[in-house]
C-alpha cells in the first residue's frame, strides 16, 4: 500500500510540475494548499497542515473536477485522501481516511482575477469507516498564470 500512494503522489507532482499553480492557505485551520490550474476543468489539490510536529504532518491529495465556470465564480467537487507519510515509521497506516469535498473560488476583483476567496465543505470518514465530520474551511489564494 505505501508504494501505491508513494506512485500516486508521484504522478500527480509530476503533473503539476508541468501546469500553472495555485497557491492558498486557510488561516483558521492552518491548512497550505498547493494545486494545479484551477482554471481548466480537472486539476489537483495538496494540502498540508502547518501547525503540527514532524510526526503529525497530515496531507490531502485529492482530484477535483470544476463543474460550473464562471468568470467571477468556479464550482468544483472532488474526493480525496488524508494520509501522514511519517506514521510509515511507526508502523501505523498511511492513509488516515478518506473526503468528498464540494467548493467554491470566487474571483471578486475585476482586474485582479488571479486573486480568489475560497470556500469548501467536505465531509471527512476515518480509515476504520467508524467516524467522520463535516468540515468547512475559508480561504484565499493566488493563482500563478503562464506569461
């Protein structure tokens, strides 16, 4: 399984290596996100939270599909992994559990579209299938374009 995901993030670096990025970051939940041109119809999405100790570096990876652009507004879904490379040390599992996410980034400058506000609910269920919440995060992100 740990060479599976290890691929997966691979692949998925890989091509957002090759793409426009975006960068964001939700303030309350401390949360980095990395993702590809969220402009085109399918992009890629990491996120890392940043407040945590080395041992408890949690990340999401997950695909997400703009179903409604707009110029102001794009509305996306996806669904996606947690998972924490460090628990490989411990002989814990990787994946922590797994989301459904539906999102929103809005574009409210005229002139400056690369600016977004962004707004996601996602609803989050352990590993074990035996717990999960609903989680919303607010955000804002720069979304780096090819000259």
């Amino acid at each position: 399984m740990k060479w599976i995901t290890i691929a997966f993030l691979g692949l998925c670096f890989w091509q957002e290596a090759q793409a426009q990025l975006s960068v964001g970051y939700f303030p309350f939940q401390s949360i980095l996100a990395i993702t590809s041109n969220t402009e085109k119809r399918f992009w890629v999405d990491y996120k890392l939270e940043t407040n945590g100790f080395v041992s408890n570096l949690n990340m999401e990876l997950s695909p997400k599909w703009n179903f409604r652009k707009m110029d102001q507004v794009n509305y996306y879904t996806g669904m996606g992994l947690s998972f924490n490379p460090a628990y490989a040390f411990s002989d814990l599992s990787v994946v922590n559990g797994g989301f459904v996410e539906v999102g929103t980034r809005i574009k409210p400058l005229q002139y400056y579209r690369n600016f977004q506000v962004i707004f996601e609910i996602s609803l989050y269920v352990n590993q074990a299938l035996s717990g999960g919440n609903l989680r919303t995060r607010l955000g804002a992100a720069w979304n780096f374009q090819r000259r």
